[in-house]
C-alpha cells in the first residue's frame, strides 16, 4: 500500500512540473508586453512564472484526476 501511495506522489510531482514547462513554453507565444507598465520588468516575470505555475497545476490535475477516476471505472461494474 505504502509503495502505491509513493509511486502517486512521484507521478503527480513529476506531472506537475512538466505541465509547468509545457505552460510557460506555451505562455512565451503570447505578448504581454502591451500589459505591462515600463520598469516593471521584475514584477512581469514573477507574473509569468506564476502564471506557468499555476497554468500547469491545473492541467496537471485535470490530468491526475481523469486517470485516477478511469482506474476506478472497474468498481462501477
């Protein structure tokens, strides 16, 4: 049971951080230069990391949760 709930823990690890990737990957073909006031470049990349991050969590638990629910499809039956 406890190598089960290891083997979850790496795979959600690991699925968060390259759905953060494939986010901020993504997030570099939009401009945002237009929203974004002059020297005020700091405060801009801090918002695109989190942007990313938080871009990439959520599909990354779209992702978690649509495979955790398909593994339990047995139990309808």
């Amino acid at each position: 049971m406890e190598q089960m709930i290891g083997q979850q823990a790496i795979i959600s690890i690991f699925s968060h951080i390259f759905f953060t990737g494939v986010a901020f990957y993504a997030l570099r073909a939009m401009t945002f230069e237009n929203w974004i006031r002059k020297h005020h470049v700091l405060q801009a990349q801090i918002l695109y990391i989190f942007l990313s991050i938080a871009l990439g969590t959520m599909v990354s638990t779209f992702f978690l949760n649509i495979s955790a629910w398909s593994r339990q499809l047995p139990y309808l039956f």
